[in-house]
C-alpha cells in the first residue's frame, strides 16, 4: 500500500500536482456534484482520483470507496488538462457508480425544515458554553484563543477540578467543527462537556479525569464556515478568508508538516491548502495556543467514516512512535468500534493536517475521530453517535497521563511536568 501512493504522489510532478490536484468546491448557486461509489484494487488509484482535480474521496472501507465528483470545468487549457487527468484517474477504478445525483441532498432533511434541526448554530454553540460556564464556575472558563476572518471568536472553555495543582496538570485539547459541513463533529465536544459536568463529583472516573487534567473544549473551530454552511450552501467545507480568485482555505491543510502534500494548489479546490503554511487566522490560533500550552495530546472531531486516525497524514512511513500510536489508536477503536489506523495508509494523503503539527511539532499524541457514517447525520443520530464514542473520549482522557511521550516535538526540557497524583494510567493501562 506505501509503494503504491507514494509512486503515484512523485511520478505526477511536483509542478502538476500543486496545479491540479484536489477536487473542486462547488459553486454555491449551482449543482455541488454526485456522490459516487467505485472499486478499486490498489490505493494508487484512490490517491489518482483524489488529485485528478475533480473527485474528492470522503469514505473508504476496505476495497471501496465514496467520493464527491464535482462538475468538470467545461472550456480553457485547464479543463482539457483535467479532463485527461480525470479519464486516467478514472480508468483505474471498477463499477463507478452514482448514488445520489446531488450530493447536497444528503442535507435535504434539513433544508426542507429551514433549520439545522438539533445541531448547534455558532450562536447557539456561544450560548450554551456561556450558560455551561455559569452554571459551573469552578470547573469552568471560557476563552477565545483568536478569531475568525469575519471576526468570530474561536471560544474554548478549561475544564479542571479542584483537587491538585492546577499548574502540575497536564493539559489536552479536544476540539471540533474545522470543517464546515461535518455538523457532528461540534456535538461531541459538547457532550462530552456536559457528561463530565454532571458528572463530577458524583461518578469516580469523570472527577478523576477532570482533577487530573486541564482539558481545553473548542467546539467550533471554523465558526465562519459553520454559519456558511447552514445559511447559504451546506456542503462547504472550507473557511472563508478571501484568496486570490477564490474564497476559503482548508484549515486542516494548512498547518507546517506536510503542507502541500495530497492537498490543491487550485483555489476552488476543496482541499486548497493556502497560500502558505499557517496563512490562516484559525491556523494561527491554533499553535499560539499549541505553544503556550504544550498540550500532551489533542483529540480531534471529523465526519465521516468510522476511523480512528493518527499520523501521518502526509505519507505512508512510520512515524518514530508507530507502536504508541497504534496502541493507543486499536485500544480507542476497540471502544467505539471504529476502524484504526495511519491517515495516509487507510483514507489518502493529507499534508498540513492538524496531528502531524501536533504530533511532531509539540510533542502531543494527536488523534482524529472521523464520525458516523455521513456529513450531515439525522439529528436524532447525534445522542446514539457521541453515547458510543464517549467511551473511547474517555480512554483518550484517562491514557494522556501516561507518562509515556512522544519522542518528537518539543524539546524536552521544556515539556510540562507529568504530576500524575493519581496515576491515572496504572489504574487504565493500555494492552
Ligand atoms: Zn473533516
């Protein structure tokens, strides 16, 4: 599986492969694309479609895949380019086929209603971090750690108990939302939240947790995407920071390691990376943050897919903690029952990701929950799919104690004391 997609990736050429890899984002007043399925016999060609510059693959399990194949360009040097691009991309695949004509209608229940259902507007997602934090004043502070482009605040809040020394407490960060339309992805921050409130000082694993630990909460982190999304054109992705000839950066392709790689150079792109590293505002945010905190591990939220992911994401070698990180992956996994693994070996290449950053810049073991089965799941899904990932949230929580780091990042010295008054990991070891 390595040799293949690391081939594909170098034999495109750097200079192509910047020019026109990824997918194309939709125009909001048009069609955004179909949904399809296909076959395919070698992750070369998953990583051929993903970079033809018209298909973006949001779902593998096993030999199959889902992806969005938006509209091709119909006229200029680029579309004929493409269009090669695209039937050699294509040829590689078996049984392509349609499963919904528009792929926004996946969103249709929603806007037959007009409303986003039960999931939370950033409006609404303020509005109950605010209520949360006072009706809970000891455990809990807010903070924005920066804003958006159109100036919203990106708010976390610090969850810590009483007992310990705050200071000694090692820190974590959970987070959702980077993506626009992955609306699930806010809901189990949330949940999360309200679980270990309600249940401190009550249930002995929720109070050891949150005596532990200092665990910074941001559920919406692309809080102007978000509002897009449920106002205007629900399958965006992106942020939306104006670029040269375009709107909108993948946050989650702009970060330092591995920016470039399986993302687009191509501005409507859907997998655009930015003009450089860390260009974005919530990029930003997020190492100011990253860098003044030295979380020992980050926990983020995607829809969808099932997948416990970790890196890399920006290609197919084994990171130097390999081991650890697949331990602790398979032991999260085993919990929700979700299927573990690289990025770049079970989905595609994804440079300039959040975890590897995190991973091999600060020293955090950096994990993505890619949730449920769709963007967009019915609302009355949102309770069942964060009651069966809460368990694994948790373990999460429990093992970041460990006094085991990793051997990336920053320098140790400089790494935040492992206090473990309450050797959190002897009581949970991992197998
Ligand atoms: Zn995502």
């Amino acid at each position: 599986m390595a040799s293949g997609v690391r081939s594909i990736t170098l034999s495109l050429g750097l200079g192509a492969f910047l020019v026109l890899n990824g997918a194309f984002a939709a125009d909001p007043a048009g069609s955004t694309g179909k949904l399809v399925r296909l076959r395919f016999s070698d992750p070369a060609q998953l990583e051929a479609l993903n970079t033809s510059g018209q298909y973006e693959v949001v779902e593998v399990k096993g030999d199959r895949a889902i992806a969005i194949q938006h509209p091709a360009p119909t006229a200029g040097k680029l579309a004929a380019v493409l269009a090669k691009r695209v039937s050699l991309a294509e040829a590689g695949v078996a049984g392509l086929e349609t499963v919904l004509e528009n792929v926004d209608d996946q969103l249709a229940q929603f806007r037959a209603q007009g409303n986003v259902g039960k999931y939370h507007t950033y409006a609404s997602a303020l509005a109950e971090l605010a209520d949360l934090c006072s009706n809970y004043p000891n455990l809990l502070k807010s903070e924005s750690i920066g804003k958006s482009y159109e100036g919203r605040d990106l708010m976390a809040v610090r969850l810590t108990g009483s007992a310990g020394l705050e200071a000694e407490k090692p820190k974590v960060l959970i987070f959702g939302l980077m993506h626009a339309r992955e609306w699930i992805s806010a809901e189990l921050p949330f949940y999360l939240l309200r679980y270990l409130l309600t249940n401190y000082g009550k249930d002995p694993e929720a109070t050891k947790i949150v005596d532990n630990l200092s665990i910074y909460i941001l559920p919406v982190s692309n809080p102007d995407g978000l509002e897009y999304s449920q106002t205007q054109f629900k399958m965006w992705r992106k942020n939306r920071s104006p670029q040269d000839g375009g709107t909108g950066v993948d946050v989650n392709r702009n970060f330092t390691v591995g920016f470039g790689a399986g993302s687009s150079d191509y501005v409507d792109s859907d997998v655009y990376h930015g003009k450089a590293p860390n260009s974005e505002l919530e990029t930003r945010a997020f190492c100011s943050l990253f860098e003044r905190e030295k979380f020992i591990a980050s926990l983020s939220f995607h829809s969808y897919s099932e997948l416990v992911l970790y890196s890399w994401g920006k290609d197919t070698s084994l990171p130097p903690d390999a081991v650890e990180l697949t331990k602790r992956g398979k032991a999260m996994a085993d919990l929700n029952g979700y299927t573990p693994g690289q990025v770049a070996r079970i989905l595609y290449t994804a440079g300039g990701a959040t975890d590897d950053t995190f991973y091999q810049t600060y020293g955090a073991w950096a994990f993505t929950f890619e949730l449920g089965t769709e963007f967009v799941p019915a609302d009355k899904k949102i309770e069942p799919i964060c009651k069966q990932n809460l368990p694994a949230v948790l373990l999460f929580l429990k093992t970041a104690i460990d006094s085991a780091r990793p051997t990336t990042g920053i320098a140790r010295q400089d790494r935040p004391k492992i206090s473990n008054f309450f050797s959190l990991y002897d009581i949970y070891p991992l197998k």
